[in-house]
C-alpha cells in the first residue's frame, strides 16, 4: 500500500509538473503577438540613435528599425509604445507591450525583473565636457572632485557610473538626455556622462559648445528585455538575432544609424 501512495504520488507530481509546462508554454508572449498581428515595443523616444521622434511625428531610430525588421519577419505589424522610462519595465510586466527594445543596458538588478535576449549592441559611458575645462580633464577619473559638478539622466547606466566611479563629484539629476546635457551647455554643470552613441552625435551637433571624452569607461552590452518564463520567445529572438547578423540586416540598419548623419535632419 505504502509503495502504491508512493508512485501515486509520484504520478500527482509529474502531472502538476506537465501541467504548469503546458501552462508557462501556453503563455508565450510569441503566441499573443502571431494571434493578434501585432509586435508591440516599448521604447522611451529621445535617445539618439536608437529611438527618436521624427518632425513629421514618426518614430524612427536604430531600435525602431529593428522592431519593424523583426515585425516583418513574423508576419505581424510593428506597434510603438512610446513610454516613460521609469515606468518601461512595469508597462511590459503588465501587458501593455510584448517587448522593450530601448537601448536598455542588461544590468543584475534588471534581470531579476525581466529576462534578456542575447546582447545586440554594447556601449559605454562617455563624457561630455564643457570648453573650460579643455586640456584640464583628460579622463573621467579627472572630475573626481567635489568642485565638479556631473549632470545625468535619473535612473539609467549614466546615474549608477557617475554614483560609482565619479562618488565625490557633486551629482545632479535630470528627467531627460537633453536637460541633463543642457546643464553643460548654459555652464550650469562641468560634464554630462551618458551613453557613447548619444554623446558622439550631440557633440558633432554642438561642435563649439562642448568636448567630447569619447573612450567609454564602463563595458555595457544592451539586450532586448522580455517577460520572465517565457524561453518560446527567449529562443526565438536569439535565434533571430544570429539569421539577421548572417544575412546583413543588422549591419545594414547598424550603418544607416551610427556611420551616416544623414538622419539628423529628419529630427533636427
């Protein structure tokens, strides 16, 4: 009898255990997007090249071009979800978009929220400087000192560089990329760290207003952030990410966004 409640219980396990197999692969969010036509990425428009507004209203951008390379490989539509960015990762946790595609940097506290496909670019931070201090700051372990001060944007991989690497420098925040570094331009603040390919295209903008430290000084791959047990989708886009390497797509849209300026003046 003893034996029977065992493999009875065994058998009880195993059907719980197919079940909640069955369950997890049901709720791919690869099954919503092909039911209902649609791929929808969460992005935060304004951060040059990736995701911007254009003057026309569009979205457009490196990420913008690979969501919609990705849309048309599944046979769906591409649907922008143009969302804040303290608020990116709750919006896809709760359903109001299938994936972010942001230039987000794969970091350990975000990957207890959600899961990252394979790396599909990696950046670091660089530092944008104001005309004064040409030739006194030669790298970012120079503004060391409590009489710079540091301006970025709350809550990305520039706040936590500053924070750690730059911890006596005086830190000041701000919503956006482009009031963070506007800081420099008015003299308002000394440098402005960020994210490499934002920093190089705003100095080549602003060639007589600012400097530009273009050696990163962190390592920061970017990934595509999903919802957690959902490895149907997890496979699917690092397998898509290996077709479109091999077949030229990624280095087609890569040149169209971070070799050529010729973009600028859809947003300038």
């Amino acid at each position: 009898m003893k034996k029977l409640m065992t493999y009875a219980a065994a058998g009880v396990v195993m059907a719980c255990a197919a079940l909640s197999s069955q369950a997890m692969a049901a709720e791919s969010a690869l099954e919503t997007i092909v039911n209902s036509g649609n791929l929808r990425v969460c992005f935060e428009a304004g951060y040059m090249p990736f995701e911007m507004k254009a003057k026309d209203g569009r979205f457009i951008g490196f990420d913008i071009d690979m969501g919609k390379q990705m849309a048309r490989a599944m046979g769906v539509k591409f649907v922008p979800v143009n969302t804040a960015w303290d608020g990116i990762i709750p919006a896809l946790q709760t359903g109001k978009c299938d994936i972010i595609m942001a230039g987000m940097t794969i970091t350990p506290k975000r990957n207890l929220k959600v899961n990252f496909a394979t790396p599909y670019i990696v950046i670091g931070q660089s530092i944008i400087l104001s005309p004064k201090l040409k030739g006194k700051i030669t790298s970012y372990k120079d503004l060391n000192d409590p009489k710079y001060t540091i301006a970025t944007k709350l809550g990305t991989t520039g706040d936590e560089a500053t924070k750690r690497y730059l911890p006596k420098a005086k830190l000041d925040l701000y919503d956006t990329e482009a009031d963070s570094v506007l800081q420099v331009v008015n003299g308002k603040a000394d440098a402005f760290v960020y994210d490499m390919p934002f920093n190089a295209i705003y100095a080549a903008q602003h060639k007589n207003q600012v400097i530009h430290l273009d050696k990163p000084f962190t390592y920061e791959p970017l990934g595509w952030a999903i919802r957690q047990d959902d490895p149907n989708f997890l496979n699917f886009l690092d397998n898509y990410m290996r077709q479109i390497r091999g077949d030229g797509s990624y280095q087609r849209i890569y040149d169209k966004w971070f070799k050529s300026d010729s973009w600028l003046k859809q947003v300038q």
